[in-house]
C-alpha cells in the first residue's frame, strides 16, 4: 500500500497551490493523497477571510488527529494541530507578508504564533534561500530549500515559437517593446511599471492573472499553454513588487522563455535575481533600462536557461519523495 499523507487541497491559481498541485502530481505514483477545503478562497470578500477559513476547518482537523500517515501543510490551520501532529507534518512555508493581512487584529498574533510551532514540525521547506534564512533567524533549524520547478518539454515547445507570430496572436505591436510586468494583482509593482512606460510609444505594458487592479495596458487571463506563449511574445520582463515574495513562478519562467529581465532584488525575488543575473529595475531611468534589456545578445538568455534548467520536474520529484518518504515508513 502506498503511505498516506494529508494536505490542503491544491486547488487554485496562485503561486502556493501551483507548488502544491506539483507535488501532488510528482509523487502521485507513490503517495495516497487525502485533501481537505481550502476555504478562504472561497470567499469573494477579503476582509477576514482566514478567520472564517480556520473556523471552518477546525471540524476536519479535528477529524484528522486520529488518522494515520504524514501530514504536508502550507496554511495557518497548522495552528489547529496537536503537537504530535506537528511532529508529523512537513510543513511548506511560502513567504510572510503583512500587506496581505486580511483579518487585523488577530492575524499577526497568529503568525506570531506560527513560527513558534514551526519547530515542532518534522521539517519545514521554503522555495527560496532568503525564506530558510528567515525562519533560522526565527529559531527554526529543520529547514531546507525545494525551489520551484518547471517542466522543460512545455518550456521548451513555447520557446520554439515564433516571437513574431505569437506577437500577432495576441495583438501585440510588431516593432515595439511588449513589456510583461506579471500578475496583475496588489502589491506586485504593476503601477510602477505603467508610470514609467505609459508616454514612451514603443512600449506597451502586458499583464495578466485575475486583474483585481485594473490593469491599464494589454491585459491577459489565459489557460496554461496560452499563457506561456504570451511570454514568448513579450521582449522584456520587469518586476518590482513591494510584497514579499517567495521565488517568483511568473518571473522565472518569463527567464526560461527567453525573456531579459529587470527584477527587484525583494526577498525570494532577489535570490533570483541573483542565481540568474538580472539588474534591478531604477524607477528613474526603467525605460532606458528596458530599451537596453530589449538589446541583450541571445547568449545571456541561453545561459540564464541552462540555470533555471536544473530545477526540471526530475529533480523536483526526486527532493519531494525523498523527504517524503523519509517521515512515512513503518
């Protein structure tokens, strides 16, 4: 029989539950997933979500205490858990970010807390060097780095498309610069971008996702396929969030699609920055910069993928069964 470990459901677009959905599916010829709800994106106001999320699902926690197997957690409703349950769980820790409270007062007193239990855990795995050193200095010492992964036949099946023709799918000028400044969401820098580009007449702003923000260029919710050979068309991405994020999914693969990019060294996104060699953006001078990033020689973005390269669905699978396979034995 295969062993038997319980998550959230992996259900979702965002960076977290796509991490969560590959683990899923990397290790789906070893493992007996069991899922519970993820409630609080089910809820279509923000304003105390999590509140309502950790209500809802004290029930199923409450449910799993007597179930056997291996816990793989990335939600506050670790805080639910008993401490033998802790001492079972890898727990997978994506970033911190007070920007994204939705439920003051309580929720920072409950991160607080978090990172008082994460030490009880049998591991906890973040995708980004900045992350792991984080929680070190929290006083959590059984931490190790899984960072994102991709799959390189899909990459590379975008990346043998014609940039012009792609251009041409989806409305794009010809001859000028398609800047991609990612999802078009708070906190991701998106108005900073626009400022800086929205007189320069070469230049058009592409972004995409869910929009929440109103978006002011070419703006794009797409399916997995489309959306990569949208970043085949775009000559330049630009990143420069103000939240913190872990190892930004939308700028790496805009890297791996052959895309030069000028990235804020913030966070999970400055180890990235720094693995592949990316300037940071200047508010000041960005469409200058972009002009220049737009004039790269195509042997930066041969050596910038043969980088992210490593990280291919192999050895993501590989990490994620070992650990995995370490905490369930009999």
């Amino acid at each position: 029989m295969k062993p038997v470990v319980h998550s959230m459901s992996p259900q979702g677009r965002t960076g977290g539950r796509v991490y969560l959905r590959m683990i899923h599916n990397a290790t789906a010829d070893q493992i007996d997933w069991h899922t519970v709800p993820d409630y609080k994106r089910t809820y279509a106001v923000r304003r105390g979500r999590k509140l309502r999320h950790l209500a809802r699902l004290t029930p199923h926690i409450r449910d799993l205490r007597a179930q056997p197997g291996t816990f793989l957690w990335d939600d506050l409703s670790i805080l639910l858990f008993t401490p033998e349950m802790r001492a079972r769980t890898v727990f997978v820790f994506h970033h911190y970010e007070p920007l994204q409270f939705d439920s003051r007062p309580l929720e920072p007193l409950l991160w607080h807390r978090l990172f008082a239990v994460l030490a009880q855990c049998r591991a906890v795995v973040c995708v980004a060097p900045y992350w792991a050193a984080f929680l070190r200095d929290r006083g959590v010492r059984n931490v190790q780095v899984i960072y994102n992964a991709f799959d390189l036949a899909e990459i590379d099946g975008a990346r043998a498309m014609d940039r012009a023709d792609c251009k041409a799918r989806f409305g794009l000028p010809k001859d000028g610069i398609s800047v991609y400044a990612g999802k078009a969401v708070h906190w991701k820098g998106i108005d900073t971008v626009a400022a800086a580009i929205g007189d320069v007449p070469e230049m058009c702003l592409v972004t995409t996702g869910s929009n929440t923000i109103g978006s002011p260029g070419h703006h794009f919710d797409l399916p997995r396929l489309q959306y990569l050979q949208l970043l085949r068309a775009c000559d330049v991405g630009v990143f420069t969030p103000r939240m913190r994020e872990g190892w930004s999914r939308c700028a790496a693969e805009a890297l791996l699609l052959g895309m030069p990019c000028l990235i804020k060294p913030i966070a999970g996104l400055g180890d990235l920055a720094n693995l592949t060699g990316q300037p940071s953006p200047e508010p000041r001078r960005l469409a200058e910069q972009i002009r220049e990033q737009a004039d790269a020689p195509p042997d930066e973005s041969k050596t910038v993928y043969e980088t992210l390269a490593r990280f291919d669905t192999t050895y993501f699978r590989d990490a994620w069964s070992r650990l995995l396979a370490a905490g369930t034995g009999p």
